[in-house]
C-alpha cells in the first residue's frame, strides 16, 4: 500500500515527464474527465456573487464530477464552494469534494472529513485535482476514502489550503475545514449524522486547527472524534529542523502560503531574499508553482533558511513575522478538543521529530482531553501513514458507529500511553525521497 507522499511522488513524475512543453491542465491529460486545474477554472477561482453575505459553511456553487468512477464505492461525487474565513477573519471561499456512498449507512449514519496533506503553494496541485489520478496511483488516499464509502459512511475532502493555497496557514487551515463540514452536514441534511476529523502529516496540522478553532469559529458543531498521525506542535521548528535536509522542501512554501494573506508580512518576506547569487528570491518563490513533491526533489538538501534570506534564520525571528507564525505555527490547544483524540507517531520520525507531538499530548493530558497515543517503535514518517491507517480507521469507525460501541472498545476519559510495533512499511529515513 502506498501512503500519500508515494502518491505525490507518482503525480508529480506524470507530470515532469512532459512539463518541458506543457501545461498543468494538459499534464492532466490522460486522467479521467479532470477539470481544468483551479487556477483556469472559473468554478474554483472566481469570487462567488455576494459571498463576503453569505453566512460560513453555506454552499455558494455546486457541480458533479465523474470521480465516482474511479471511488466506486460512491454512487456520486460533487464539488461545493463554500463560504468561509480567511486568517484575518475576512470573508472568503473554499471547494472541497463529497463523495456519496451508495449506500448509505441508516444505523450510524456518519461523515468522514479527511485533511489530506497536498502540501504545496501551488493552487494547481490541490487535493481536488490530484483525486483524478488513477486509483492504483492514489494509494492510501483511494483505500481510506473506499473503505469509508463502503461502511456507509460520507467522506468530504477539503481543499483546506483554500483557493489561493495557503500552505501552513493553521487558521485558515481549521476556518476552511470546519466550513467544509457545516457544508456537507447541510447537504446531508441528517441531524442524527455523527462526523469526525482524519489527518496524516499536513494533513494533521489542518485537523488539529480544526479541533483548535471549533469551539470559538463553529460552536454548534460536535465531533465525535479526531486522529492525527505524523503530527507536531510548532511549524516554525520543523521547518528549522528540516533545513538542510532531504525534506526541506516544505520550507519555501510553508513560508510562501502563510505569509500570502498578510500584505505586510509577505512585502517583509520579498524584501528579505537575497537579489543575487545562486541562491536568490527567484529560486525561493519558483516554490509558487512546485507541487508538493517537485519542491521536496527541487530543494533537496539544501539550507534554504541559511542561504536564500538576507538575514539567514534570523528572518523567522523577526517581529513583523514572527507574530505571523506564532499566530499560524504554533498548536497552543486554544480551547478544549471536544472530542476523543487519536494519535499516532513513529519513533524515528524523520520529517516531523516525536518531540513536538509528546509536548502536545502531555498538554492535551493534563487539560483532561481524552487521549489514545501510539508510538511505533519502527518504520520512517511516510511508512507511518501506512502501519497506522488501520489503527486509526478502527478508532474513527467506532466513533462513528456511536458512544455505546467506542466505549466498549476505547477509554472514555484520561490518556493511554502505549508502544506498538506495526512493521506493513519500513524504509530508511525520507524514503522515497532518497532512494
């Protein structure tokens, strides 16, 4: 089984093969009916009339797509835009896709919001057009999505970089994803529907902020359950972490996404790139148009922080951005996660240290969340995904199927602490990156 970095990995070879002499949209050829990618599609990029009226959640434009074709557990699949916020709490639209089981659970009637992690600042390799790859391509992100479908279950699958891909932005990350659910829960329209949250890696970041931000951006929404897996605390010391890595990568993005929404911090940013030299504010913001995969390949191992920046890592340290990242890095459990917690980490996590997730999840403990932590004792952060899918879909499932049957298989109150040894994928470090 594939995880979604193999995933990526994948897209993003179709795509080199003949980037020379095409576009993103002609890239996409050969896949089944794809859109045209979000940048050239009006339904994506274009403001919706009245949307900054339109209250959060509300679905503004809706279409069909043709990939219950390829989820054929799914009797449809649309795409909503939808009202939500930006980090600075203006209005703003997002899209994500709904698959429709086709049959659909009336016992424990249950929706699945799976944050896939599409990592990129390139609106054009968003989640919503990488669906379109071929199933035996998709991987992790094709089994999660059937297996959910097939259980009866709603699946939705935000774009929660929202439509200008604000790579790292937490808050827009949790606004984009809680407004994604309000969106489906209305089209489902079943006040019995139980709905839960699902991350691996970046896609953990968009769910932690969703459970973050719940209780003061969407009060009225009750999750029955949450599972992060390959997740940490604070962005701002895994991008330092990482400089000089194989994954370094996500460091000109993250950066890019963020500060994007800001006018002042993203002027900060350009004045700060060096103008000259090999490393220079070209190279840096070639990020723009990379998919998640072409800038992990692209800055491979270079010390992105040290070189391309004028002041070197001192410019994360600055006040007119350090407030930024604080405000959108940093997990500081804002309120009460209202739900069980499920997480999952591998030791010898390579892209994201254990450090951080620990932190959190004493944190989480001594607020009196109800907490499910497993550490794999083998395996990198990409074989992660994989040895803790079933683990976690297990605790999501049982969330779903209602309180009386995950209290007979999970505690209801406190934290466990455990060590698992689950070995499906073991590979060096940054596999399949160093190969």
């Amino acid at each position: 089984m594939k995880g979604s970095l193999f995933t990526l990995v994948i897209t993003a070879i179709h795509a080199a093969a003949i980037a020379s002499s095409t576009t993103h949209m002609e890239a996409l050829q050969g896949r089944q009916s794809a859109p045209l990618v979000p940048s050239q599609d009006p339904f994506y990029s274009t403001p919706p009339e009245g949307y900054e009226n339109a209250r959060p959640g509300d679905i503004l434009r809706m279409r069909n797509t043709t990939l219950s074709s390829t989820f054929n557990a799914s009797s449809a699949a649309y795409q909503f835009v939808f009202r939500t916020t930006n980090s600075l709490g203006q209005p703003l639209w997002a899209l994500n896709t709904l698959f429709v089981p086709k049959t659909p659970n009336t016992t424990h009637p249950g929706l699945l919001s799976y944050q896939v992690p599409y990592n990129t600042a390139d609106v054009d390799a968003s989640i919503s057009v990488l669906l379109y790859a071929e199933a035996s391509d998709l991987g992790i992100i094709f089994t999660d999505i059937q297996r959910a479908l097939d259980n009866g279950f709603y699946v939705t699958v935000p774009d929660h970089e929202g439509p200008h891909a604000a790579f790292s932005a937490g808050i827009l990350y949790g606004h984009v994803t809680l407004d994604n659910v309000r969106a489906s829960l209305g089209y489902i329209n079943n006040s019995a529907a139980r709905y839960v949250l699902w991350g691996y890696s970046g896609g953990s970041l968009a769910s932690m902020f969703t459970a973050e931000l719940q209780n003061t951006y969407a009060p009225e929404l009750q999750f029955a359950g949450i599972a992060i897996g390959g997740f940490g605390r604070n962005v701002t010391y895994i991008l330092e972490y990482l400089d000089g890595t194989p994954g370094v990568g996500v460091v000109p993005g993250s950066i890019i996404g963020t500060l994007q929404q800001y006018p002042d911090g993203y002027s900060y940013l350009l004045s700060g790139l060096k103008t000259s030299g090999p490393s220079n504010s070209t190279g840096f913001l070639a990020a723009r148009n990379l998919s998640a995969v072409s800038a992990l390949l692209g800055y491979a191992g270079q010390t992105v922080l040290e070189d391309y920046f004028v002041t070197g890592r001192q410019f994360l340290l600055d006040p007119v951005v350090k407030k930024i990242f604080a405000k959108e890095w940093v997990l500081e459990t804002r309120g009460a996660w209202n739900m069980p917690i499920y997480g999952y980490k591998t030791i010898n996590d390579e892209f994201v240290p254990i450090a951080g997730a620990e932190e959190l999840v004493d944190e989480f403990c001594a607020s009196g969340a109800n907490v499910l932590y497993e550490v794999n004792t083998v395996g990198n952060h990409q074989d992660e995904e994989v040895n803790g899918d079933a683990s976690a879909w297990r605790f999501l499932e049982s969330a779903l199927a209602g309180e009386k049957v995950f209290s007979s298989r999970y505690a209801t109150h406190g934290c466990t602490y455990r060590n698992v040894t689950i070995g499906i994928e073991v590979h060096p470090p940054f596999t399949p990156l160093v190969v």
